[in-house]
C-alpha cells in the first residue's frame, strides 16, 4: 500500500474531490489542513517549495492538484 498524504483547505473544491475519490476507493491517507494547523504550511512548503491546495504525496512522488494530474495518480494507486 502506498503511502498517501494531501495538504488541503476545506473552501478546496478539488481538495475534497480528491478526498472523496479515495474514501471510494478505500485507500487510506493522511490529510493536513493548513488553514487550521498553520504550521502544516510552514511543511508544505519545506517539502514542496509551494503554498498550493491540494498538495499530494504519493510516496516520494508531488503533485499540485488532483484534476489535472488525475491519470498519473490513478496509475499509482492502481
């Protein structure tokens, strides 16, 4: 199983369409909310190098949203 991680917001609309893909799925992951841990920014941006929701960790694997980068993503979670 993969290891899964997303920085999210809950104004986020493809935050939660991430969320809800993989609740559907049952793949397990861990979420941060930035806007209500503020320290979760400051490590967003030390891993990442950006301030942007969602932010996905898939392993070692970034991305910077779920909808444009939806069909790399199901290949890894595949």
């Amino acid at each position: 199983m993969r290891k899964v991680e997303v920085f999210t917001t809950p104004t986020c609309e493809d935050c939660r369409n991430f969320k809800q893909y993989l609740r559907e799925r049952n793949i397990p992951f861990k979420e941060y909310d930035i806007s209500e841990h503020p320290e979760y920014a400051d490590t967003l941006r030390e891993r990442s190098g950006k301030n942007l929701v969602p932010t996905i960790f898939i392993d070692d694997a970034v991305f910077f949203g779920f909808v444009f980068n939806r069909q790399e993503i199901e290949k890894l979670l595949s």
